[in-house]
C-alpha cells in the first residue's frame, strides 16, 4: 500500500529541469553556464555543460577566446559581435557523451534554448523532444520552425524556477 503525504513531489520536468542547472554549475565559460541532460523513459542517460575542450586550457584559466561575428539585427541592420570559440556547447558535448541508442526518441532539457547549430545537430540525432527554460531569442524562430518541421516537440518552462546552487570555484 502506497503512503499517503502531504508533501507534494516536484514534477518530472522540473526535477530534470533541476539536474541541467546543476550540470551548468561545471561550465568553464563565465559569460554564460548551460547544462543539458539527455532523459530516456523518466531515466537519466547522460548529463553535459558548455566548456573548452576536456585537457587543454579553458576561459577562466586563458580568458575567452573572442572573433568579432557579424549579424542583422530585428532592424536589418548589420551589428558586431564577439563570439567565445573556445568552448563547445553543452548540447554538442551531450551527443559527444551519449550514443545513439541512448538518444532515440528522448528528451534532452536544456537551461537555455539551443541555437541554430546545436538545433541541427539536436534535430538530426534521434531525440524526441527539447525542453528548454531561458529562451535564446536571437535564433528561437528558425529553431522552433526547424524542430516542428522536423516533428520534434520543443518546449519552454516558463513557470520553472531554477535551484539556487553555491557555486564557489574549486579544483577539478
């Protein structure tokens, strides 16, 4: 027989919502920490964050490595940019660390909507679905086109709050 509480249990979403912000924690880019996790049937099957590649130098220890990046605005008008081309995203770093079988028909959670890059590569390796907390506006269009095009469900948890983590720097 079941127990019966008046505790209330967090939902599914935001409890895998929860293990994404806390892969973030491990980012070795400072301007900005994403985490995703690769969920199979209520199963986690993998977690990754956005860094330099594992054994050679990241942003906190080298600084960023930024290339000016040329873009329209909402205006149409042509505005620089800097971009880090240190590090590798963490939805690329999660179908680094995941095989195929493991990614078909699941569903990765991702502090940040993915941009256009890591859509394609997201839409092309066997997920189901996308579920996202903070929107990235500058390609959220063309990615949500993209993924219902595709048939892959993409959502956003616009009433999730993320956990509030410490997170004080120390050795790997």
């Amino acid at each position: 027989m079941r127990h019966q509480s008046s505790h209330s249990r967090k939902s599914w979403d935001f409890y895998f919502m929860d293990i994404a912000y806390m892969a973030a924690t491990r980012a070795t880019c400072p301007r900005r920490q994403v985490g995703a996790v690769l969920v199979q049937d209520r199963k986690l099957m993998g977690s990754a964050y956005n860094g330099a590649p594992a054994g050679v130098t990241d942003c906190y220890e080298g600084g960023c490595l930024l290339v000016d990046v040329y873009e329209k605005n909402a205006a149409g008008e042509i505005v620089q940019k800097q971009h880090c081309i240190r590090t590798i995203h963490a939805e690329q770093n999660l179908i680094l660390f995941t095989d195929r079988a493991q990614r078909l028909g699941s569903t990765v959670y991702v502090t940040d909507s993915p941009c256009w890059t890591c859509a394609n590569m997201l839409a092309n390796s066997g997920i189901a679905e996308i579920v996202y907390h903070r929107p990235y506006e500058k390609d959220l269009e063309k990615v949500s086109r993209l993924l219902q095009e595709k048939g892959i469900g993409f959502r956003r948890l616009e009433t999730y709050q993320p956990p509030r983590v410490h997170s004080e720097r120390i050795g790997d």
